[in-house]
C-alpha cells in the first residue's frame, strides 16, 4: 500500500516536472538532432542552451548587420559555425542540409511555424 502510494507519488511529480518544463520555455520543442560538437566540455552551444533557444535569431541578425554593413567578422554567431555543428550525417556519412524537413533548423522551424529565406543564398552543408 504504501510503496503504491509513494510510486504514484513519484510518477506525479514526473508528470509536473515535465509540464513546468514545457511551460517554461516558450519554444515549443520537437525531437531534435544531437549537435555534432560542444563549444567546450561544459559549454555545449556558443551561447547557454536557454539563451540560444528564445535569441539565436537575433544574434543571427545582428551577425549579418554587422558583417555586411559594418565589416565586422567574428566567428561567434557565425551561420557557417551553426551548420558545422548542427547539420547531421546520412548513412553513407555525407552531410544532410539543414533545412531538410528532420534537420535541426527546419524541424523546429515548421514546428513553431517559421519561415526563413536565409538558405536561398547561404550554404546548407558544412564546408561547401
Ligand atoms: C540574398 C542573399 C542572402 C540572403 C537571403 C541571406 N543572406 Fe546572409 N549573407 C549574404 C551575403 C552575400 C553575406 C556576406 C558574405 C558572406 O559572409 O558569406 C551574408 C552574410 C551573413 C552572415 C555573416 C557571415 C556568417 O556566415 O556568419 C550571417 C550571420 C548571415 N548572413 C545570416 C543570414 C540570415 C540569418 C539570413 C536569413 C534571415 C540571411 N543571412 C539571408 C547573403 C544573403
Ligand atoms: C560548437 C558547436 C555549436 C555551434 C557552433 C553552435 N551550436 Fe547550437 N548547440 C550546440 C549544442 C551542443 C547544443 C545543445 C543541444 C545539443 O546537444 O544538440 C546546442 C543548442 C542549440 C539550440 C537549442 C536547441 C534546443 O535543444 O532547444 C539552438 C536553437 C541552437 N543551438 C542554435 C544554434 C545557432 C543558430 C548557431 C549559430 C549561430 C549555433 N547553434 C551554433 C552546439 C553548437
Ligand atoms: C528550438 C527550436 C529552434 C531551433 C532548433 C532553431 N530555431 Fe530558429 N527560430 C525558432 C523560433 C520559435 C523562431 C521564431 C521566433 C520569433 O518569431 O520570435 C525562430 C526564428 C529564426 C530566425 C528569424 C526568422 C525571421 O526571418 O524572422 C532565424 C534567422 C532562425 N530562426 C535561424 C535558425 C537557424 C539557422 C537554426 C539552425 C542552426 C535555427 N534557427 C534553429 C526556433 C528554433
């Protein structure tokens, strides 16, 4: 009795923990492919993970500004870096675009309902 009740317990506060979860961050979230590299052993995006999540289009954006408009390179919020670590391989170990319907970015894009017109110019596959 006891231990069925403590079991219940435990798979209630399991469900909670997921909703809070869920609701905490307002980026609805598929099931995404594992990133390639970490930035470093305790860092595994340029930026947190919570942080890249809800802003990772605005460094994007910011990147471009100010690469094209004011001449400044920094390889931090690079697109080309963002591809290198996220785009996966198939099974013959060539690289899959990312804006492939599974693929990191356009998963979750047309999960949430995104556009973007970015891959009409800018490469899709790491080192191309
Ligand atoms: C009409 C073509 C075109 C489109 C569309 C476009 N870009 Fe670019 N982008 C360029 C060119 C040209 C450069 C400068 C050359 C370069 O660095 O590759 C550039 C540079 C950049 C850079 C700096 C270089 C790098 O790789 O970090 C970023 C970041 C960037 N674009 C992001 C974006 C994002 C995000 C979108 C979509 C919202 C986008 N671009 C859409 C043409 C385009
Ligand atoms: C050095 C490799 C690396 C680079 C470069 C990188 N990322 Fe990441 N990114 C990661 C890792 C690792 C995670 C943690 C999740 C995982 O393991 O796949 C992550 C997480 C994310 C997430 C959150 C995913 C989630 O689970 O909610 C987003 C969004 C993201 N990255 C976008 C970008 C964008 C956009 C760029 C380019 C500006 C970029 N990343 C550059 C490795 C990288
Ligand atoms: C965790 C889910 C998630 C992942 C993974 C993700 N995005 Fe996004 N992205 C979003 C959401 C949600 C928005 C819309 C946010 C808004 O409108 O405020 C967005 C918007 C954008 C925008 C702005 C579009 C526009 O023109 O307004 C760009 C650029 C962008 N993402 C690039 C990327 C790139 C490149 C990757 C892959 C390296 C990526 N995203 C991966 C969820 C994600």
């Amino acid at each position: 009795m006891g231990k069925v009740l403590r079991r219940t317990a435990l798979m209630l506060f399991a469900a909670f923990s997921v909703a809070a979860a869920a609701a905490d961050s307002r980026v609805p979230l598929p099931d995404l492919p594992r990133a390639r590299h970490q930035v470093s052993a305790t860092q595994g995006c340029v930026e947190p993970t919570e942080v890249m999540r809800k802003n990772h289009m605005k460094f994007l954006l910011h990147q471009r500004d100010d690469t094209v408009h004011e001449g400044v390179r920094t390889k931090k919020h690079s697109l080309v870096e963002c591809i290198n670590c996220h785009s996966s391989d198939d099974r013959d170990g060539k690289p899959i675009a990312i804006n492939a319907p599974d693929q990191f970015c356009q998963s979750c894009h047309a999960y949430a309902g995104v556009q973007m017109d970015c891959f009409q110019c800018h490469a899709t596959k790491p080192g191309s």
